[in-house]
C-alpha cells in the first residue's frame, strides 16, 4: 500500500490529517506542493478522477487575490489547470491518494477510517 498526501506544511488542515495518519500509525509520504512541485500530468489524472471542481480551493487567499476577470475565467479544466500548476496553493488540501487513486480531497477522517 502507498499512500501519498500531498500538500503544503504550513496549511492547518494538512496538519490536521498528518496528526490523524500519525495517531492511527498508518505509513505515508507528504508530498509538499511548493518545496516538490506538482506537474500538468498529475493534475490532469487527479482532474479525471474527482473533476478539477474539487481540486480548486476558491476559499483561500490564492483565489482571492486572483484579478475578478481571471476568477470569472475559471469555467473550463484546461484554464484552471494551468492555474493550479501556477498556483499550487490553489489546489484543494489535502490530497490524499492510496495506490495512485484519489482518496479523498481534503481532510476526511470517515474517508481516512477505511486505511484502518
């Protein structure tokens, strides 16, 4: 079993579930967006698996400092791609994924439960 969270550090909600996959002492990898990068490939599955609506965070302060014109551009997965390979903040976290399938985006406890 392989399990990757990818993420950034510094965000609460990715901690929350590193603490959560610590405390059920299951084995992972963290994979941070800013320090390892992410590629077009890897958005574009994550995309076919959950849609890139899920993958886009439009409550944080990426999205918001986005011009209105670029927030009203983001109807269509090859422009939001492109921005979330620009703006790796912008993607939905954490990304959890077991065995190159998405588990969950977001920190899902009931979702996590099922590694036990």
């Amino acid at each position: 079993m392989s399990l990757v969270l990818y993420g950034i550090p510094n965000c609460n909600t990715v901690k929350k579930a590193i603490d959560w996959l610590k405390e059920n002492e299951i084995a992972h990898t963290f994979h941070n967006f800013k320090k390892d990068g992410v590629s077009l490939a890897m958005l574009q599955e994550w995309s076919a698996q959950v849609g890139w609506e899920t993958l886009l965070n439009k409550k944080g302060t990426t999205w918001r400092k986005l011009s209105p014109e670029q927030q009203a551009a983001a109807t269509n997965a090859t422009y939001v791609l492109q921005l979330l390979l620009e703006n790796p903040s912008m993607i939905k976290r954490p990304v959890v994924v077991l065995d190159g399938k998405i588990l969950t985006v977001g920190f899902n406890p009931e979702e996590l439960q099922k590694l036990r």
